[in-house]
C-alpha cells in the first residue's frame, strides 16, 4: 500500500518537457519563538502547556545543571576526575525538551543531556560516582565520565562513537509501534552528527517505517573546532528531514517554552499518527567542547559574549519572575544551596572505593569465556608487580 501511495504521490507532481532544477534557495525554515529574553511573551504566541509546578521543576534543574558543570569542570582541572562536558548556554533545549516527554519515554542521549537525566530525577550521588567510576556506579566504572545510564528512568547509557544512538532510536520506536504502545524516543544530538552515515540511514528508516521517534538536533554552531559554515551549505538540519519524510520544525533552543512547546506537538504526531519529527534547536555551547577543548583558537571572546547575553537560564528566570512563581532572594538561596549539595556529593563519592576487577568481565556472558578469564588473571598479574601505578585498583584485584 506504502508504495501505491508513493507511486500515485509522483503521478501527480507537474511535468515539464524542459530541464528544471529545483534547489533550496527560495526556501527557509521559520524558527519557532515565544519567550523574550526580558521575560516577555512575543504578542500572539501560544505557550505550551505549562504550569507552575512543571515551571519550577525546570529551573530547578536549570540551577542544579549550572552548579554541576561549574563544580566539575572544576574538579577536572584539579585531576580528581579525567573529564566532562557543560551543557551551559543550552540547557533549554534538552530540559525543556525531557519536559515534555511521559516519565516512560525513552531517552537517547548523546553526551551534553545531563539535564535530561537530572529532570527525570537521577540522584546527585548516583552523578558522582558515575563520574568517580567507584563501585557504587551503576555501570561498574566501565564508562567514561558523563557517559550515564539510568533502566528506571528509561535513559539509555550513552556511548562514546558519534551518532550510534541514531539507528538504536529507529529500532527502539519500530519496537514501541509493534507493541502498539503509547511511547515515543527521543534521540538528541548535535549538528556535528548529522554529518555521519547514521543520522541519514536512521531517519531514513524511520521516515519509511513511522516509528513514533523525535529526532532532537542541537544545533550549536560548532562540531568541536568545525563551525556549521564548513559542514553543510544547506539550511542547517531541518529541511534534510523532510526529504526523508519526517515532520520538522525549528525553534529557539535559548527559548525554554519554545522548546518545550515544540516537544509536546510533536509527541503528538509521534504517539497518535506514528509520525517521526525532527525538532533542529538553535542554541550556543557557551563552555568548551569538552575539558579537553579550547574555544579560543576558534572561536571569538566578543561572539561568546553575544551569546552570553542570549542565556536561556536567565530568560526563564525573568519569565518565572512576572508570573509572580519566583524572586531574586530564592534564586541567590537555591543557587548557593545547589553549590554546597554538589560539593558535599563529590567529596563523599571520593572517599568510595573502586570496583572490584572482576567487574571487567561480567554482564556480557553468562559465564566469562577462557580468553576474558586469561586476560583477566593477566591484568591482575601486572598489577600486582607496579601495585604503585595503579592505586585505587591494586587493593581491588582479590577477593575479600
């Protein structure tokens, strides 16, 4: 039937008897805006559903994320951790986003959605060991820091390669259609990824198959050092979508209402007609790419402070403030006692010891194969004979 439609689709678009090139210069991609950055609304924009108990909720993670990232990258530069990535300057796109999702959506994150995870309700202990890879961490400390997993919130454990959450979300909605539940995936990435092979072999597929997935594009400008003007000379990643059949829209990613306003029409489409979305947010990474990065042999102090004054945190905040849910003297309070909380987190995930060695090999087979045995009483071998090169794992490598 899909391919009776397509054929009749192409019977009845014109027909020319001369060569006629079509390209995308006569089109562009409106950008969905509802919030000023004074905190009003722009006249005749419709606010999403909202109220003040979901309001609060967002800042409130708006304002953990914020102590976090600043407390980590921190903790990073005194080498008490080997990593991580902020998301300041686009915490909008995937709080607001995670918002408007059912608890049991699933999320497939790239690696810049920790505030996703923090709305869901992620604890801050669990944060840290994740990021001190102790042996509370739920992934055994088998991942690099930021690369979080939480089965009870349905957020799928992040991995490092650029863009394989892409086909797993396509796989992930096909399995939702056929159980003919009434979830959705969200998948985030950057426009960075959607260079790679998976972004287009993923919404294609889901374009073909309609799988109830939003695709969410945090278009920030740059992929690491590579500015969107060298990646594409299209109209960023929104009208790619179409070609392939999604619905797509494009909003302002420093918008939070915007964001979360476009999350919930296209759940909609996604949940009840099977319809995936590709939402492109439009949005700056304010922080260096990574702890790794520095942004100033790409990029300008006076472009960043541009930017700066475009902070969705403080839009919203503004927002919050005229509806009379928020004041100035909770903020300074909440902010300060966000601080503290992340800073007692950290210094207690330090003192947990690391996972036991065997760890290494569980969880993939039932009962570890000969090599993954060999190569095991191998490592132990080697730590036991330079006990001073590895600290934290030498006390680890025996049972106790």
């Amino acid at each position: 039937m899909a391919n009776l439609k397509q054929s009749a689709k192409q019977s009845e678009a014109p027909v020319v008897h001369n060569p006629v090139f079509i390209d995308g210069s006569d089109l562009t991609t409106p950008t969905l805006k509802i919030l000023r950055q004074d905190g009003s609304v722009y006249e005749g924009a419709e606010l999403p559903d909202i109220n003040k108990e979901l309001a609060l909720k967002i800042y409130d993670t708006f304002q953990f994320i914020r102590a976090l990232d600043e407390r980590m990258v921190a903790a990073q530069r005194q080498g008490r951790i080997s990593f991580y990535m902020t998301e300041i300057g686009e915490e909008a796109a995937d709080i607001g986003s995670t918002a408007a999702l059912a608890d049991d959506d699933m999320i497939m994150a790239q690696y810049r959605e920790q505030g996703a995870l923090a709305f869901r309700g992620f604890p801050l202990d669990q944060f840290m060991n994740q990021m001190f890879s102790n042996e509370k961490d739920l992934g055994k400390g088998r991942q690099m820091p930021i690369h979080y997993g939480s089965k009870d919130l349905h957020y799928m454990t992040i991995s490092s390669p650029l863009g394989t959450q892409l086909p797993q979300a396509v796989g992930y909605a096909y399995g939702y259609k056929l159980e003919e539940k009434d979830n959705c995936v969200i998948c985030y990435f950057g426009e960075g990824a959607a260079s790679e092979g998976d972004f287009h072999a993923a919404i294609n597929m889901a374009g073909v198959f309609k799988v109830p997935a939003i695709f969410f594009c945090r278009n920030n400008g740059y992929a690491i050092s590579t500015p969107s003007s060298e990646q594409f000379a299209g109209d960023g990643i929104a009208p790619r979508a179409v070609a392939y059949g999604l619905k797509a829209i494009r909003v302002d990613g420093n918008d939070v209402l915007a964001v979360l306003k476009a999350t919930q029409e296209a759940r909609k489409l996604a949940i009840e007609h099977n319809q995936p979305v590709l939402i492109e947010a439009m949005t700056y990474r304010l922080g260096a790419h990574s702890t790794s990065d520095d942004p100033s042999g790409y990029r300008s102090k006076k472009e960043e402070e541009k930017w700066r004054e475009k902070d969705p945190v403080l839009r919203f905040k503004h927002w919050l403030i005229q509806q009379g849910w928020w004041s100035e003297e909770q903020d300074a309070d909440i902010a300060d006692a966000k601080r503290k909380a992340v800073m007692a987190a950290m210094k207690e995930a330090e003192k947990v010891a690391a996972p036991h060695l065997d760890d290494l090999i569980t969880d993939v087979y039932d009962t570890p194969p000969k090599h993954l045995q060999e190569q095991l009483a191998e490592l132990k071998a080697h730590i036991r004979q330079y006990p001073d090169a590895y600290p934290k794992t030498a006390g680890r490598i025996d049972h106790e």
